[in-house]
C-alpha cells in the first residue's frame, strides 16, 4: 500500500522521466542533413588583411596575433596604438616587430551555431531575433553560414551574402531531442573553417541547463570532449562569441502532462550563465547574455517524445510553454556589440625565441588600460613564396 506521502515523493520523480523522455528523444547522433539551401546573392568581395613587410614574413620565427580589446561596457576599444600593448613569452618581454589597426575591415565569414536541443524549444524565438538584429548591422560582403545542432543536426544554410534570407531560415528550425554540444560545435567549426575568407567568427547560441543526474553543458556527444572544443579554439584563428538565452534565475524543476494537467515546474526555461560565462573565457572568446520572459500572447511551443503518438505506462507527455522573448533592446544591444567587435580589432606581430609553439606562451596585454579585456589568438601564417 502506497501512503500519501510516498506518492508525493514518486511524482517528481515520475515527472522528472517522462520530461527528460519528451525532451530529450532516444536517437543516436546522425550525420548533418541539409535543408534545401539558395545560394542566390553570394557576392563574394575581395579584400585582404594587411600584411607585414617581407622581412618579418620570410623570419621563420614570426609570429601574428589578431587582438580584441573591449571596455567594461563590452564595446570594443578604437583608436589604440602600438605603445597601448605590451608583449611578453614565457613572461620575458618582447618588442614589438609588427602593429596595425584594421581601417576599413576585409570582409569576414560569420558561423552561427544554433542548439536546436529540447531544452531550447521556448528560446528559438529569442535566437532568431537575435540574429535578425545582427544581420543588417554586418557589411554587405561578408558570408553567413546557419548550422543547427542537435541529435539530428541541419545545415540550415550554406554560405551566402543575403542576410536577410538566413535570418528568415532559421525560423523553420524545430528544437528537440538531447545536447550533442560538443560534437556540434566541433562540425560546426568544421564547416566554418571552409569559408571562402580567412577572417571568421563563430556565434554560438545554447542554454546549458542542468540535467536531473549530474551537471553538464553535454549530455549526449560521441566524439567530442570540452578540452577537444577548447584545443581547437584556442588552435585556430576564429574569433568566437557564446550566447546564453533563456532565464538565468529560473529554478530547476520538472514539468509534466498527466492528462489535462501539469505537475511540477519547467526546466525549459532556465540558462546557467556562470558556466557559460567560464566556457566562453576558455575558447579565448566573449560571453553574452540575453534573457527571456515568458510571451503568454503568442502561440505556445510544444515538446514532443521523438514518436509523438507514443505513450508512457499510463501517461502521455503533453508539455506546452509559452515562448520566451527578450526585451527589443536588449536585443539591439547584443547585436550591436557583436557587430562592432567583429569590425574592430588589432594585428600584432612578434620575433619568437624559435621554439616550439607548444613550448612557448605569449602573451599580450594593454599597458595601462586595467578594465580593458584582451582576446588573443594567433593568426597561421602561410609560408613565403619562394
């Protein structure tokens, strides 16, 4: 005989299985498939970053960095000067050989990386106004590329320079199923890195909230580790901004349908962005924030098991939320800082000690600016032509 209070105990618990079920899905991760893509207006620019004189490119031990440099506002810091920065290897100082600031940018091939995961069924809404703010502030030259990752991820839009078009794609994007994040960003970066410049950035939107067992921004990747994800960051020249979407506060509770009713409190909603915050500072990139309420005018989302006519024992997930939408400017601002940090940053090159790079740790840092924030990452050189 099961007593009152036992019953309280097992329906959380209950809850909790069939929410993970209708969230989460049961398919092994599949290769992308591609949603049928226009390729119409890919007016592609030339431009080339400037280069440094051919006595530093022919040194064998010549080495570039692109440099970010943001206020405490998260606006990028224009006008700066090679005697703002300091460089130092293994903590020795070393000159500075090569210093430019970017004058009217080359343009720049933009990867957005979308979590396409169950959890972000209320928070795709707020992920396409995003990206619809972002889109007209970037230069007409530069690509974008739209890839959704998930348990079947999608290729929502190759290459293109019509804007306005990946922005109206990613709204066919449907969210279910469980988080693959590390082996979608690993493709994701994949397809990026054939872009047809060399300048590139990565935007990624996730929401990292924690499963009932154990917490994690990854619950289902087969290939990819965090320190696979990382390596490859902080290896490549892609500049790289994380995205948090969702409500930072929101408890973590479960939801589930038990005929016409709702037991419990959902988990969809919520975003962890002190994980996020920590994750982004160790691909080298820039964490942004952008929260969500609940829209009770607009239609609600619903999540679905893989087979939606299936049931569990006696219960049927019906789980239906409203979506979450961001503050108009709150969404400007956000695409207003994107945009200006991929117009802006700095080229510094160094003469290294020779040694191996893997041996070696550069540093670059202002002289006198201590609320400023540095991102570094080095740029691979081409060998001369003979």
């Amino acid at each position: 005989m099961i007593n009152n209070r036992s019953v309280i105990r097992i329906r959380p618990l209950i809850g909790a299985v069939l929410l993970a079920s209708a969230l989460a899905g049961c398919a092994p991760a599949m290769a992308p498939m591609q949603v049928p893509s226009s390729h119409r207006q890919l007016k592609l620019c030339t431009g080339t970053p400037a280069l440094p004189p051919n006595n530093l490119a022919s040194n064998p031990n010549y080495r570039e960095f692109s440099i970010d440099v943001i206020d405490s506002t998260g606006a990028p810091t224009m006008g700066l000067t090679q005697a703002d920065f300091v460089a130092a290897e293994n903590d020795r100082p070393v000159p500075i050989a090569y210093f430019h600031a970017e004058q009217g940018r080359p343009p720049v091939s933009v990867g957005i990386l979308v979590d396409k995961s169950g959890s972000m069924v209320t928070k795709l809404p707020m992920v396409s106004a995003s990206v619809g703010a972002l889109m007209p502030k970037l230069d007409a030259c530069d690509e974008v590329m739209i890839y959704a990752f998930g348990i079947e991820p999608i290729l929502v839009q190759n290459f293109t320079t019509d804007h306005a078009l990946a922005g109206e794609r990613l709204k066919l994007v449907g969210a279910w199923g469980q988080t693959p994040f590390y082996d979608g960003v690993q493709q994701g970066i994949g397809l990026l890195n054939n872009s047809h410049y060399p300048d590139r950035v990565a935007i990624i939107f996730t929401d990292d909230i924690k499963p009932l067992i154990g917490s994690s921004l990854d619950n289902a990747s087969k290939s990819a580790t965090r320190d696979d994800i990382v390596s490859l960051a902080l290896n490549s020249q892609n500049r790289f901004f994380l995205i948090g979407v969702g409500q930072p506060k929101e408890s973590r509770g479960f939801a589930v349908g038990v005929g016409p009713f709702m037991l419990g409190k959902s988990v969809v909603n919520a975003m962890d962005p002190e994980d996020l915050g920590k994750f982004a500072t160790d691909l080298g990139g820039e964490f942004f924030l952008v929260a969500g309420e609940p829209d009770d005018n607009a239609p609600k989302v619903i999540a679905r098991p893989r087979n939606t006519s299936a049931s569990t024992g006696l219960f049927t997930p019906i789980l239906k939320y409203a979506p979450l939408a961001a503050d108009p400017g709150e969404i400007q601002q956000f695409a207003t800082s994107a945009a200006s940090q991929i117009d802006r940053h700095y080229t510094i090159g160094l003469i290294s000690s020779g040694q191996p790079a893997s041996a070696t740790h550069i540093s670059i840092t202002m002289t006198n600016r201590p609320s400023a924030r540095t991102t570094v990452h080095e740029i691979k050189l081409t060998s001369p032509t003979p």
